[in-house]
C-alpha cells in the first residue's frame, strides 16, 4: 500500500497510483460487442457477429506485433494468420458462452488478449524451434525421412477413413459454394488468407470470416453423423480423400 502523500489526508494519490492503467479503447470496445452478439437473435445476429470478428482481428493484431520482437522472428504474414486463427478460436468460444468479458473490467479483457497474442506467438516459436536443418551427408537425410514415415494405414483406417470420407462429403456438399472453396483451401492446402483472398475474389477478413462459419457448420455437421476428424489417420484420409467424388466434382467445377 502507498502511503497518502503530505498534504493529502484521504489518500486520494495513493489511489491514483495504484489504480490500474487506462485499458486501450478496443477492450472497451470487445466487451460492447460480445454484450451485443449475446443480446441478438436470429439473423439480426449477423452484423454482430462480423463486427465483434473484426475488433478481436484487430486487438490481437495489435497485441502480437506489439510483442513479437521480444518472442521470436515473424513476418506480418505471420502476424495474420495468427491473428485470423486466435480470433476464430474466441469468437466459437464467445458464441458458445465459454468466453465472457463483459463482467470484468477492460484492463482486465486487454491483459486476456495479450496472453492469448502471447501463447500464440511462444507456440509458433516452439513449432519452429523443432524444424531442423537438414543434414549434410545425403544418406543421413535419407534415413532421417524414413525413419519419420508413418506406419501403412491397416484395415481398420481403411474402413474408418471410407466412413469419415463419406460423412465428410455429404457435409461439405451443404455448404455454398463459395465456403468449400475457401475452406478447402485452407483446410486442405493450408493457403494463408491473403492467397486465399486473391484467388477466391473476396476480402481477407471475409476469408476468416467464411472458414470460421464453415468450420462450424462441418463440426455440427459431422458430430451429427457420428465422426470426429480424430478417428482417422491422416495417410488412409489422404489417399482416400484423393480418389473421393467430391474433390473431382470440384475439379470439374473449376475447369467449367
């Protein structure tokens, strides 16, 4: 506690001093939006909910390239995917009642996205930290490929990957055609947003916004049918997911 300064009977620098610092106007700003989005019903939720998307966008851009340098090395690439992935991940927690900034203070809702900007960042750099050079000596890196490859998918993949791949088409089929473009893009080629955005015709912002909705409605989607993408391995997915109907649907949507 800081004791009252002389000439100030009641304290009040005292206070002052150990008052929080003033939260930046986007903290302010979340908690009126996730109060809005909560407070909207049907399809008046939509303008809500784009616009609590962008100001999570933009308290967490902020917030990473504030902190990047003291973290690790990041391009603004970087930077944005980061951004669209974090904030995809609060606004499912915030429809979904998980995340609730509303009650507590802004300094409090400013200091929650750094930390997520931060884990972000410390995540990427340990993701990085892992990838080795390769070695000099060919025959090392030879044996280092083979000594990573995956086991062969057995019977059992097979028949669960058949499964998965069939639920999955019928799910995907549901969305627009627009949402399978960028979400296969993303979820299958893994393309950033910007290239995304470029090939697809739409904004960047509008490319999170798309994946996160189509996300969404694939998991509920998927739940109901009974699958999770955890039951398959990823090789027999692959293979299967390669040969499937829908991805040469897509091919001859593209060629026409």
């Amino acid at each position: 506690m800081i004791p009252p300064a002389i000439g100030d009977p009641g304290g009040e620098a005292a206070v002052l001093s150990a008052a929080p610092a003033e939260a930046p106007a986007w903290a302010h700003a979340l908690r009126d939006g996730v109060a809005a989005l909560r407070s909207a019903r049907g399809s008046a939720r939509e303008a809500p909910r784009a616009r609590l998307w962008r100001l999570l966008h933009a308290s967490l851009f902020a917030s990473l390239r504030s902190q990047a340098g003291r973290i690790a090395p990041v391009s603004q690439e970087d930077l944005e995917d980061l951004a669209s992935v974090k904030s995809s991940e609060l606004m499912a927690r915030a429809e979904a009642g998980v995340w609730d900034p509303v009650p507590h203070p802004p300094h409090e809702v400013a200091g929650f996205i750094r930390n997520v900007a931060r884990n972000g960042l410390v995540d990427l750099a340990r993701r990085r930290a892992r990838e080795c050079p390769p070695p000099e000596d060919e025959e090392m890196w030879d044996m280092a490929i083979a000594d990573r490859l995956p086991q062969a998918p057995g019977p059992e993949d097979w028949a669960c990957a058949r499964e998965f791949v069939v639920a999955l088409e019928h799910c995907v089929r549901g969305l627009t055609p627009r949402a399978r473009d960028v979400w296969f893009l993303r979820a299958c080629l893994e393309r950033p947003s910007r290239e995304i955005a470029t090939l697809t015709g739409v904004t960047v912002a509008n490319v999170d916004v798309i994946v996160m909705r189509a996300r969404q409605a694939l998991g509920e989607c998927m739940t109901a049918r009974g699958h999770q993408s955890t039951e398959v391995r990823p090789g027999a997915f692959a293979a299967l997911w390669s040969e499937s109907s829908l991805r040469a649907a897509w091919s001859a949507e593209g060629e026409a």
